[in-house]
C-alpha cells in the first residue's frame, strides 16, 4: 500500500500542514522540520498524487517556457536553470521552440493558456509585443528571458548586451583592428540591437567611422553565418569579425575553413556566447561569456514569486546579469600585407634590342 501523507506527518512527527508545506513549498517551514519531512518521504518512498494536488489547489503545477531556438546552447543552459527551478517545487515544465517565427509564438501562447499553465516564462521574436498581449490581457504570470520588450510590463531577465559587445568591440580595436565587421543577427530583438549599439559605441568612442557595409543583419543560425562571413570577406581592408550569436559564429569558422582563411593570422574572430566547444577549437575562440543558466534560475524564480502572488498590480523588476570578456586565440592584432611577388615576363624582341644605360649589356631589368 502507497504511504499517505499522514504516514509521513507521522514519522516526521508534524503535522500534516508542515508536509504539505514542504512538498508545496507554500509557507516557511524551518530547516531542521523540512529535513525531517524530506527524510521521512525518502523512507516511506511517498509519492505525492499530482492530478489531486492541482484539482485542490486549482493549479496544473505546469509552467511554459518558449524560447526561439533549442539547438542553440545558450538556450539549453537557460533551460536548464528553468527547469531546476521547477524540480525544486515539483512542477512539470512544457518547452516550445518558435524558430524565431511570430505565427509559432502566437499559436503556442494560445494553446498554452487552453491547458491553462500557471505560467509563462518566454524569449519573444522580433513581434513579442504584440504576441504575448494575450498573456497580459489575461493576466497569467509572465518572465521575459533574454530580451525585453519597451513599454510592456513584465518582469524580465537579460544579459548586459550593449556593454558586452562594446568590450568585444573594444578589445578589437585595441589590437589595432579598424575594419571589423559584425554579424549583427535579426533586427527587432532587443539583444541583437544592443549589441549592435555596443559595437557602433566603440567605434565611435575610438573615431572610427561606422561603414553599413560591414554589418550583416537578418542571419541567427549556422547557414546564414556563413553566408554573412562570406560577404563581410568581401569588403575592403576587413581584418575582424564580431559575431552576435554563437550559432553565426560556427557559420563564420565554416566559411573561414572553406576559403582556406587563417584565424586570426588573416582574419580574428569573436563571439557572443561561450560554449563548451569554444574552448575545444583551434584557435580557441575569443568570446563574450553570458551567465546562460544564471538567467533561467533567475526567470524561474521571478515567476514561481508572481504564481505564488497572484493576479494584481505589482512592481516589475528587470534584472540585468553582467557579461565577461574572455580572450583566447582567435583573435590577434591584424597581419601586415603580405608583399606581392614580382613576375617576370620574357622580354618581346624590340626589348631585347634595348639596352638601359645603367645595365650591362646582355641584361635587361625585369619587366613591372
């Protein structure tokens, strides 16, 4: 026979409120009574049953999270600490992935709310604020992860863009680099566009021009990086490439293998975001570290807090976590020009009757 949660209450020695708190984490409970409890539930192998808790509490104990893109690593790492946050309280978590496309962001938001999720932690495209209104309209808890939406009202977490992307700029500059391009990703997300003005800060910080043939915008993932590193290349005098999103920075290094380009002898190289891989590379990548699984832990808190609130006005709050900088060997300070190889060309027969005062007879100066 299943144990009960009295069964625990009992060989915890509490009462059946304390267990109840504990496995719902709905009031305070001391530390050394909610070790007793946790204790007693490993005993009695006590299986809490979901579908009655959430029929007397009116809850699903299910949240959403929607985020653009699942084989991104970044997004994998804000999972991740979404999802401990969940486990901590014994709720399930649904994840979608939009492919940064508005229409898949609308149809999930609706289906969502049907199944009546207690809330919703989302990373919006480009259309966010007007496909989470329904959330707002119904007043169903929501965190905005990664990217922020101006003028909506929401608590959000994200990731100091402009000021990452200025000391990656920065760092270019400082090696002596004046021509450095930018993959800049899809316009309309409030990540891509402070990177962007955290690029166009430095140069102008530095006097250098900003030049619109050096940024590639519209691209996020692999095929697209590539492609965009391809045309960045044939821009004159490029000897940098700054990318955005750490899925266009393995498009920029499959572009560089493709044309034979030496990292950074040739062209140096920096991302945003550092994954596993980028240490593991050669050259090792240069990159701007976000806190990727510091920033779902965050969400997850931020919206267990409102679930636990309520509906009603409260003060938002927009937690803003801080980027570093880490330099390994993709980038360097730019080479000099390789010198050009002179050619020689036979001399045609009215030069071989031509002598330069200046030469022996018989010799004749290479042809330029």
């Amino acid at each position: 026979m299943s144990a009960t949660i009295k069964d625990v209450a009992e060989r915890a020695g509490v009462s059946i409120a304390t267990v109840s708190n504990v496995v719902n984490g709905s009031r305070f409970v001391s530390d050394d009574l909610a070790e007793k409890v946790r204790q007693a539930i490993v005993e009695l192998g006590y299986q809490p049953n979901p579908l009655g808790r959430a029929l007397r509490k009116g809850k699903s104990f299910t949240i959403a999270l929607i985020l653009p893109d699942h084989s991104n690593p970044f997004f994998v790492q804000v999972a991740r600490g979404v999802e401990e946050q969940a486990r901590r309280r014994e709720y399930g978590v649904i994840t979608c992935n939009t492919d940064e496309d508005p229409e898949l962001e609308t149809f999930y938001v609706a289906s969502l709310l049907k199944r009546k999720v207690d809330g919703f932690i989302v990373s919006p495209t480009f259309r966010g604020g007007e496909t989470l209104q329904p959330l707002i309209a119904h007043g169903a808890p929501l965190v905005v992860v990664d990217r922020y939406i101006d003028g909506m009202k929401v608590d959000e977490v994200f990731s100091d863009n402009e000021g990452g992307a200025y000391e990656a700029t920065e760092h270019l500059v400082s090696l002596g680099h004046r021509r450095i391009g930018l993959l800049a990703g899809i316009p309309g997300i409030s990540s891509i566009e402070d990177r962007v003005a955290g690029y166009k800060r430095a140069l102008a910080e530095h006097g250098i021009p900003e030049d619109e043939s050096l940024i590639a915008q519209g691209c996020s993932q692999i095929k697209e990086g590539a492609s965009s590193t391809e045309s960045l290349l044939k821009q004159r005098g490029i000897t940098a490439i700054f990318s955005t999103n750490n899925m266009m920075t393995l498009g920029a290094l499959q572009c560089f293998k493709n044309r034979g380009i030496r990292c950074p002898d040739d062209v140096s190289l920096i991302g945003f975001d550092d994954s596993e891989w980028a240490s593991a590379f050669t050259p090792s990548l240069t990159v701007v570290a976000q806190q990727s699984y510091e920033m779902g832990y965050s969400a997850g808190d931020l919206l267990f807090e409102a679930i636990a609130r309520g509906k009603g006005e409260h003060k938002t709050r927009a937690i803003k976590l801080q980027t570093v900088l880490i330099s390994r060997e993709s980038t360097g300070r730019p080479s000099e020009p390789r010198p050009r190889k002179e050619v020689h060309r036979s001399a045609t027969s009215g030069e071989k009757n031509k002598q330069s005062p200046s030469t022996k007879s018989g010799t004749r100066r290479p042809s330029r």
